[in-house]
C-alpha cells in the first residue's frame, strides 16, 4: 500500500507538466515528497520555489528539514541560518538551527540557539532536552542536569530526559541516584531497548556483568538489529569469561555497523581468550584503523606480540596504549604481564595490586572519587553520548514521517 503523501505526490506531478512554474502547487508537491521520504525530489524543489518566489525563511526551514532528514547536518545548519537571519526573533527557527548544529557536531555553537528558542517562548519538554544534550556535548555538564532536571519537572516520566539525567549521574559516580532514576525509567518504560541498555551500562560500571546481561536480553528481544546492545553484550560476556558468546556478539554487531570501533575491539578480546592471535590481531587492527585512540587495542597487540615472545613489539604496543589511558584494566594487566616475562615481579605484583584495588573498590560502591572520574571518562560513557546524536537522527526522520519537524 502507498504511503498517502507518495500517492498525492504522484498525482501532483501530473499537474505539474501543465503549469510548471505553479508556485503553490510546487509547494505542495515538495511537502508530499517530504513526508513520504523522497528528501532528493523535495529538496530540487525546494530549491526552484527559491529561485522562482525568493528564499522566504518558511521556504529555508524546509530546505533544511529536508536536508536533515537525509543527514546532511551541516549543510541544514547552513541553510537554517540564512533562515535566522531574516527572522531572528522566530523561536522555532532557532530550535531548528540548533538541532541542526548538535546533530552536525557543533554542540557549542548549538547551545545559544537553542537557548534563544526557550528565551523566545518555546520551553516544552522536548526544546529543553535537546538543549540538555547540547549542553552535555558540549562539556557543560552541570548546566545540563539543570535543564534535564527542568525536562523532568515538566514531565515526571519523560524517557528521554530520564535517560540523560541518569547519564549524567553515572558520569559524576553518583551511582545511588542512577540506580533509582534508572528503576524509575524501566518501571515507566519497560519496552525501551535504550533504558534496559543504559541500566546495564550502569551494571557492568559496577562489575556485576551477570545482571547486565539480564538487561540486555530483555533490550536485544526489543531491538535485535542495534548494534549497541550486541557490543554491550559481547563486553558483559567478556567480563564473565564466556569467550564464545562474546564473539557471536560482537561478530554481529560488526556486521550491523562496519564503522563501530567497539565491535572489533570486543571481536579481538573474544578471539584472544580463545587463543586465536592471528584473529585477533586482525580485529584489533580494525579497531584501530577505526579509531587510533583505542588503548585496549593496543594492550591486545602488546599481549599478542608478548606470547610470541616479541617483548620489543610488545613493549611498543605497551607505551602506545599507556599514552591513551594508563589507568585501563587491560593495560594494567598487559603491563604486569610484560613486567614478569622481563624478570620484574616487584613491578608485576605492584601492577595487580593496582588492578584488583581498582576493581575492589569498584565493587564496594564507588567510594574513590579518582576511580569515578575514570570510569566517566571510559569508553562505555563515551558510547553513551554517541548513542544521542544517532537517537536524535531517528527521532527526526521519524517527526518527518508523521509531519512536523
């Protein structure tokens, strides 16, 4: 069956090749082909209304609304900004502008737009969360939980202010508060694969990989094809020394998303515990390729080069890794490992001593600020930020779908 707008554009085309320069039919043919998601016809639209009537900022707002629902980002930025320019004081303009400008990266410019749309009157939930995230993104964490907290004030139960509110929580190892504001979120959510997923990022944090798994089950029977949860997964396994499950799971995720870094990684440790160096190797290259700033990677190919007895090569692999993160329980103990192949029980026993204290205290609740800091700077959080601008993608193509920005 049709999608209505698709079947209205068809027949508008018709019409079209008898006046085409009719401006108010071009309208509406463009908006048809919006919302039934031919964004490549709408925009050549879009465009020949501009240079037929003038670029109006109505007529910009949906250029760039049609540029963002195919994930062109920067250039809708551009775009909304000529929009702003001929109608400053126009609050869902400067929302838009922001929009635009978190998705395209550039969190702080976003932040005074989206901060002038709430001054000019658009204060509802989802104005407010979104510039929660920006503000987030851009590294003003405490000025974001004061807006998600208004986020909530206005709606107790609100997803994805919760989410956020939690994230930022467990980025400031305020484990206790997550933990409530997280149960909260499930009990009002219970078929958000984001809020199961998010509730075993908190686990794992707190090294209880058996209960994360509990959650992600729950949240892959909801989203089998998010790579996310898989990658979690494949983590959660790991932790618990299942190395076959971990590798089905990352092996799937890496199939979903080539780009993702963290699947590879999880491929490597997996392939690692079943001691297939060469497969290993391989994905911990990928990761790396992916992203060079992965400091397990490189404490992989340390422990890679070690077994063969390379200690130069491992030592290398080593300093790479020390430099991204020397406080990484990987590279913790590929340090200690290469300390005792070397002859240096003194430093390996100092090294595992680092490692099971860090791990302890872990356990016990957080009770070292330094650890909390740590973690809020891991991977695993870094993924969380990550997870936003790619839900704030959905979330727009789907408005589109349903008709409105």
């Amino acid at each position: 069956m049709l999608n209505p707008h698709t079947e209205r554009a068809t027949q508008l085309e018709g019409f079209l090749k008898l006046d085409p320069d009719n401006a108010a039919l071009l309208g509406e043919l463009a908006e048809c082909h919006h919302r039934g998601g031919n964004q490549e016809r709408a925009l050549e639209i879009y465009e020949r209304l501009g240079a037929l009537a003038g670029e109006t900022p109505a007529l910009l707002n949906a250029r760039g609304s049609a540029l963002l629902a195919m994930g062109r980002w920067g250039e809708a930025a551009e775009v909304l900004k000529k929009a702003v320019a001929a109608d400053a004081a126009a609050a869902p303009l400067r929302f838009n502008l922001g929009y635009a400008q978190l998705g395209a990266g550039a969190a702080k410019e976003a932040v005074p737009n989206l901060s002038r749309a709430v001054e000019l009157g658009l204060a509802d939930p989802r104005t407010r969360y979104v510039l929660a995230v920006a503000l987030e993104e851009a590294g003003e964490a405490d000025k974001a939980e004061r807006e998600v907290a208004r986020v909530i004030e206005l709606e107790p139960l609100h997803h994805d202010g919760l989410t956020l509110a939690a994230h930022l929580q467990i980025a400031k190892g305020r484990i206790a508060e997550a933990r409530a504001t997280l149960e909260r979120l499930v009990e009002a959510h219970p078929s958000s694969p984001n809020a199961l997923w998010l509730r075993a990022q908190l686990e794992m944090l707190n090294f209880d990989a058996a209960r994360a798994l509990e959650y992600l089950r729950r949240a892959e029977a909801l989203a089998p094809q998010d790579a996310d949860i898989l990658i979690a997964q494949a983590q959660a396994n790991l932790m618990l020394q299942r190395a076959g499950p971990a590798r089905r799971a990352a092996a799937r995720a890496a199939e979903l998303d080539a780009e993702e870094p963290a699947a590879r990684l999880a491929l490597g440790w997996a392939h690692l515990f079943e001691n297939q160096p060469a497969q290993a190797e391989r994905a911990f290259g990928e990761a790396l390729r992916l992203d060079p700033e992965q400091a397990d990677a490189e404490a992989g190919l340390a422990l890679i080069a070690l077994a063969a007895n390379d200690q130069a090569r491992s030592r290398e692999a080593l300093q790479r890794a020390k430099r991204i993160d020397p406080a990484s329980p990987a590279v913790l103990l590929t340090e200690g490992a290469l300390a005792q192949k070397q002859g240096h029980p003194e430093v390996a026993k100092r090294v595992l001593e680092e490692l099971l204290s860090a791990n302890s205290l872990g356990q016990r609740g957080w009770t070292n600020r330094e650890l909390m800091e740590r973690h809020a700077r891991s991977p695993t959080l870094r993924r969380v930020a990550g997870k936003w601008t790619r839900y704030l993608q959905r979330e727009h193509r789907e408005r589109v779908r349903k008709g409105g920005l």
